[in-house]
C-alpha cells in the first residue's frame, strides 16, 4: 500500500511542477479533439509508461520495448515533431508489422469456416493481426477526445478481465494486476478533472497494450467467444471504422483530423442545449459514454462463451451509436 501512496504522490507533485513552468503542454480547440481552453501538460502517457513497462518487461521483454517505441511515435505527434499523420501510420505500420511477426501474434479464429480457411496462411494472419491493432490504436486515439473517456473506457475493460479471472491465463500476478488497476484509477481521475491529457503518447500505447493482453488472454483460452473480444473493443473500432467510411463518403481524406466523432458531437449539444461550460459538458460528456460502455460489457461479460449474446451486443451498439450520431446531427444541423 505505501508503494500505491509514493505513486500518486510523486505524480501529484511531478505534476505540478510541470504545469508551473509548462512543461509538454498544448492549447487544444474543437478542432484538434481536445476540448481545453487552457494549456495542460500532455503528460498523463509518461505516468503510466514506466510503471507498466517495469511491471512487464521480465514476461513480455520484446513487447515491451514495441511499446516503448509506440509510446515514442506519440511523443513525436505531441511535439509536433512528426506532424504529418501519414508518416506516422506508415511508421505505427512499420512497429507493429515487426512486432508481430518477431512474436508470431495470430489473428483470433473469426468462427466463419471460409475466413478462418484463409487465415491458416500465417500471412495473412499476421497482415490481419496488424490491422486489427492500426484500426484500435487509431480509434483509441479519436477518443480521447474527452478528459476520462478513453482512459475510462480501458479502465472498464480492466474490471471486467479481472472480474472474470482471466489474468489468470497469462503471466501477470495478482500483484501486478492490482497495481496495474490502481494506476488506471489514479490517472483516470487526474484526466477527468483536467490536470492532464493522455496525449498521442498515452492513446497510442495504453491502446496496443489493451489490445496485445486481449489477444494473449485469447490465445490461452479458445473457449472465450472471439467476438467478446471484439465486443471489449467495440467502441474505439468502430469509432474509426465509421470515421473512415464517412470521410470518404465526402471525398475527405481519412487520416485528417475532424470535429464530426460521436462524442465532439455530444459534447456540442450538451455544451449548447444547457449551457454547460467546457469542463462539465466534458465530463457529462465522457460519463454518458462511458455508462453505456459499461453496461454493455458488462452484459458481455455475463456470458464471454457464447456467441450469439456477444454478436447481439455489438449490433446493439453499433446500431445504438449510428442512430444516436444521425439523430445528434440532424439536431446540430437545424
């Protein structure tokens, strides 16, 4: 317990001193996602990186060092060193190819006799595996677009694999899972309340640290449906998958950033339609999505073997989030 106290109070400090003399800080506007009128440090990726790594660098040594590199892409994206978005797909591309073929990390059995005849070529395995994890990281980072909503949204799937004991099929202790649920917490509740942002840093790693412990807690136990898995990763996938096919509708390009993400879109209507200032719409914002998440995953949680719940859920929510984004724009519209 007083290594738990030491970290929340090294990060309360650290923290302050950063904001003092504005250390890795950002002005965000509607236009860049993030909804702040003041400049807050991007610093909440550097609290968790470290710990993390430290807790599974013995078990997982490669993955770690993969992380680290991700975590680095983002720092780039946060200084604005690398701006251009098309470099850093082709070089989140480059990692995450490399990581997966060095770890031999298989896409999960789809359950769909044809498809998975064709994922028995190990290539197209792994070409799969990659875009499974670009399609995460990226969605990831589209939702961190509200203080708490990602990381609230990883959080939830923390609780709902420890609730279902299934760390236990993999190499992470009960030590490091609490730990590792305790730092979520303490840095989710920093966000919320506007001391930092995640940042490119943070979304980016958290997201394929996510994604890497689903698919080795799959891999362990084929009895779990795969589309529980996909139902825990639901939101950020499919925020990135109707983002892409929308922009193109337009005749936009892809990879550039807009305001038209579901939770921008909510944030609006609250932030208008009652007069909310930037922080309360934000967090109301974050709350409202989030508590649909849970309930949603939780319910998948009630039974993660069968299939047929998993893939009601997961029309349940992407049509949920479809209605809700037509109806929200047509209101914003008029």
């Amino acid at each position: 317990m007083i290594y738990y106290i030491l970290y929340t109070v090294i990060i309360f400090v650290i923290n302050i001193f950063i904001k003092k003399n504005k250390f890795l800080t950002s002005k965000y506007q509607l236009n860049h996602q993030k909804f702040a009128n003041t400049k807050i440090p991007l610093v909440g990726g550097y609290y968790l990186i470290f710990p993390i790594v430290f807790l599974f660098y013995n078990d997982y040594p490669i993955f770690s060092l993969v992380f680290f590199l991700i975590f680095l892409l983002g720092v780039s994206s946060d200084l604005n060193i690398l701006s251009s978005p098309k470099k850093r797909f082709f070089i989140q591309f480059i990692i995450i190819l490399i990581f997966i073929f060095i770890n031999k990390t298989e896409v999960i059995p789809s359950r769909i006799s044809y498809i998975d005849e064709l994922f028995l070529n190990t290539y197209w395995s792994y070409l799969f595996s990659v875009f499974c994890l670009m399609i995460l990281v990226n969605g990831s980072n589209f939702i961190d677009g509200l203080n708490g909503l990602l990381l609230g949204y990883l959080f939830i799937i923390l609780l709902v694999l420890y609730k279902l004991n299934l760390y236990s099929f993999i190499n992470i202790s009960n030590e490091q899972i609490y730990f590792l649920i305790y730092i979520f917490f303490v840095i989710l509740i920093f966000n919320i309340f506007n001391q930092f942002f995640l940042g490119d840093s943070g979304a980016y790693f958290l997201s394929f640290f996510t994604g890497f412990i689903l698919i080795e807690i799959y891999n362990a136990n084929l009895k779990i449906s795969p589309y529980f898995i996909i139902l825990l990763l639901w939101y950020p996938c499919f925020e990135n998958l109707f983002s892409i096919i929308r922009k193109l509708l337009r005749k936009k390009s892809a990879l550039k950033p807009d305001n038209d993400h579901l939770h921008q879109l909510i944030f609006i209507l609250i932030k208008n339609r009652y007069q909310f200032k930037n922080l309360p719409a934000n967090i109301i914002t974050g709350i409202l999505i989030n508590t649909f998440n849970l309930i949603l995953l939780y319910s998948g949680s009630l039974n993660p073997y069968n299939t047929i719940i998993q893939l009601k859920l997961i029309t349940t929510a992407t049509l949920s989030y479809m209605i809700i984004y037509i109806l929200i724009k047509k209101s914003l519209n008029k």
